[in-house]
C-alpha cells in the first residue's frame, strides 16, 4: 500500500508510510486488542533507524528523537513478526 505521506528523521531524509499486513487470523486478533482498549498502530513513519557514527555528536533532544525512533520501528516489526506468527499457525 503506497501512501504519500512522509515525515522527517533527525538527520534530514525522508521516511515512508509503512502498513502492518495482516491476515484474517492475525486481524481478528487486533481487533480484539482494540476491543479491550489497547492501541496497536496499524500505519507507522519510519524506516530502519541508523546510529551516526559518532552518537555523542547529537543532542540531547536529537538522541531521544532517534531513540524514540528506534522504539517505534522495533514495536512495528513486533507487532508485523506476531501477525505472521499468528497467521502462520
């Protein structure tokens, strides 16, 4: 699914819209999550976050953009690594 919108990382490139793939078994299931309240991003800004070669070269608030970045791509590829478990199954 090609979406185009775009936000920016700490060091300037752009980052793509990407969608979780889900099944109808894994669907289901994150249906249910959001029935009991909880909050799964199906859509996400990012791509694979990279450490500069020289971190303490950033800020502070650039450190935490990029370790909030690096959360956010990891609970993504979680959330996608579960559905196709649960799809495979």
């Amino acid at each position: 699914m090609a979406v185009d919108c775009y936000a920016k990382d700490v060091r300037g490139t752009k980052m793509s819209k990407s969608s979780l793939i889900a099944d109808v078994v894994s669907s289901n299931a994150l249906s249910t999550l959001k029935e009991q309240g909880f909050i799964v991003d199906l859509e996400a800004d990012l791509d694979r976050p990279s450490l500069p070669r020289n971190i303490t070269e950033l800020g502070d608030e650039d450190l935490m953009e990029l370790y909030t970045q690096f959360v956010a791509y990891s609970d993504f590829i979680n959330t996608q690594l579960s559905c196709a478990i649960i799809d495979e199954k």
